[in-house]
C-alpha cells in the first residue's frame, strides 16, 4: 500500500456522495426484510436468493463504501486524517499496519462459511417454514461481509491495510464461493429446495425457479466483486510502482511467510 493510499484514502469520491451510499444501503436493508420481498422470499426461490444477496454482498458493500463512521471526527474534509483525533489516528495507523492479513483472512472465511451455511438446501428449507430465522440470516451475513469489505474497499478514514493484489484475490475468492453454491443448486437435476412449491401450469415451474435463483446469486455478487476487482486491478496498475516488481515481491512473501504474509 502507498503513503497516498493511507493518507488520501477517497481521493476518487466525492464525501457527499459516500454519505448517499450508506444511506442507500440502509433503505435496501429494510427493503429487503419487509413485505412485499418479505412474503415473495417464503415462496420463490428466486427471490430468496435476491434476498441472500442483498444481504450478503450488496447492503454491507454500501455501507461500507458509504463510511458511516465518518461522523466521529469533527473535521468536514474526510481525506484530513491529521484532523482526527490523535487515538483515532494511533489505532488506525496500527490498525494498517498490523495483522491486516489475518483480519482479511479470516474475514474471507466467515464470509464463505456463512454463504455456504445460508444457500445449502436444508437450511434454505428452514428459512421457509421459520420465518424468524430470517433475521438471524440477517444479521450473521451483513456483520462478517461489513468486516471483509473494510478490508477490501477504501472507506475513510478507514484504510484497507492489504496491498491491491490481495484484495483482488480475496474478492475473487468469495466470488466465487458463492457461484458454486449457485451452480450446484442451478445444475441439479432433482429440486434442490423442496419447501418451494410449484403447481404445474400456475406460475413459474420449480426448474425455472432454481436456474433464476442461480442466475441472481451471480448477477448480484458479480454487481459486487467485479467492480472491486478490476477498480483495485486498475489503480495498482496505475500507481507509482512497477507491477511486475510487486508481483516479484509477491512471490518472494508467498514463498517466506504465505499467500497472506505481510504487504506493503
């Protein structure tokens, strides 16, 4: 990570329009656990899965894009870190520095392990008969994916601490966690959520609704992770250092300490 990365983290935004972005993600939260998507998710798969995916992967990126927490600090300009409060700027340059792989790391897995939990068919079939279980899904999706996209997103005066080759790779990752679930449900034979009920001639046919189930799950996190992947792949291809130098130092940190060794 570059000094203008951690002292410029939103040099590419426009504050008032982060502001747009949190408040967005909190009105598509809502949105996404009241009636009419409420009652819909109880009876298509398909929006079950829009449902999965808001929650997932699309409220936690605009409230994290958003910088909510900008409110702590009493300066108008977000970019000013020496404006902050000197705790503030002791824990987040430590923060940066310090054991940011293992938090993105482990972020990373959680959010995998809770993808994987929520779309695999036993538990899709108790969300149908256990309507409250819904906020329960709620909650264990959007806290693990807020912590991941601190990782993964500038978020002022929040800093990935992860170089941009990481957070691509850490994006791809979870990406695509979520398309082979989606895959295996989409590509069955049988009907892979059976609480779904379909009557032949009325509505959509259990087949159709699986494969548009599939077909959200990777609309929605590609609408997600591919603007991550390709704004970080630009921007290092950009910067001030030789890619293939940094690929070079990559290699070298892989080969001492791991794929999630310390970055620069």
């Amino acid at each position: 990570m570059t000094s203008a990365e951690v002292t410029n983290p939103s040099r590419a935004w426009v504050p008032g329009f982060r502001g747009i972005l949190s408040v967005l993600g909190a009105v598509i939260f809502v949105v996404a656990l009241v009636p009419p998507m409420w009652g819909w998710s109880f009876h298509y798969g398909y929006a079950q899965s829009i449902q999965f995916s808001v929650l997932a992967f699309g409220v936690p990126t605009l409230l994290v894009t958003g910088a909510p927490w900008l409110g702590i600090r009493p300066s108008s300009d977000p970019t000013n870190l020496d404006r902050q409060p000197a705790w503030f700027r002791r824990w987040n340059a430590r923060r940066v520095r310090e054991k940011a792989q293992v938090r993105a790391l482990g972020a990373a897995i959680a959010e995998i392990v809770v993808t994987i939990f929520w779309r695999v068919s036993p538990v899709v079939n108790a969300l149908v008969h256990h309507h409250e279980l819904v906020l329960v899904e709620a909650v264990t999706l959007v806290v693990p994916s807020v912590f991941l996209m601190v990782e993964l997103v500038e978020s002022p005066p929040l800093a990935p601490g992860i170089s941009r080759p990481y957070r691509i790779g850490v994006s791809a990752v979870v990406m695509w966690s979520a398309w082979v679930v989606a895959y295996l449900s989409g590509m069955a034979h049988g009907t892979w959520y059976p609480a779904f009920h379909h009557v032949a001639g009325h509505g959509i046919s259990a087949s159709a609704d699986q494969q548009l189930s599939a077909g959200f799950v990777w609309l929605l996190t590609a609408a997600v992770f591919v603007p991550i992947v390709f704004w970080n792949l630009m921007h290092w291809l950009q910067s001030e250092d030789d890619p293939n130098e940094d690929v070079i130092k990559l290699f070298r940190q892989e080969r001492e300490h791991g794929f999630f060794g310390n970055a620069d």
